[in-house]
C-alpha cells in the first residue's frame, strides 16, 4: 500500500463506556428519586353546584333490555 495506515484515536473506546455507565446511575438514582403516580399532587378540582330539583328535568326511566337481542358490540358466543 501506497498510504499509509491511519489510526484512529484511543478516547472514544475509554469515554463512551464511562459516559454510558455514569448516565446509567444517574438516571436510575433519579428513577428512584420520583415520588410514586398516587402521592403526586393534583390540580384542585371544584364540582359544580348542584341544582334545584324544580330546574332538573326527571330523569328518564331505563328501558329494559330484551333478553333475546345483545349489543352490537359484543361477539357472538363460541361453542
């Protein structure tokens, strides 16, 4: 060969593994650092007042549903 051979440098086969291990840490020490979903505070929410009876229309009487006939969404049964 005419050229020749260049070497690459040494430093990203020492620093990538040592930055990969030392992300790893920190990301988990920050993982265990977060409070659980439950405890997490919420923003308050306030429920409406409720109405006067004579304002509120009565609320319709649910019809029974046929025995003979089931919901479209649901599959047929499997023998």
């Amino acid at each position: 060969m005419s050229e020749t051979e260049r070497r690459g440098s040494p430093w990203p086969w020492i620093l990538v593994p040592i930055a990969a291990v030392g992300l790893f840490f920190v990301l988990r020490e920050c993982r265990q650092n977060l409070p659980p979903a439950e405890h997490a505070t919420a923003p308050a929410v306030t429920a409406p007042a409720p109405r006067a009876p004579e304002n509120n229309p009565a609320p319709a009487e649910p019809k029974p549903a046929d025995a003979g006939t089931a919901p479209d969404s649901m599959p047929p049964p499997r023998p």
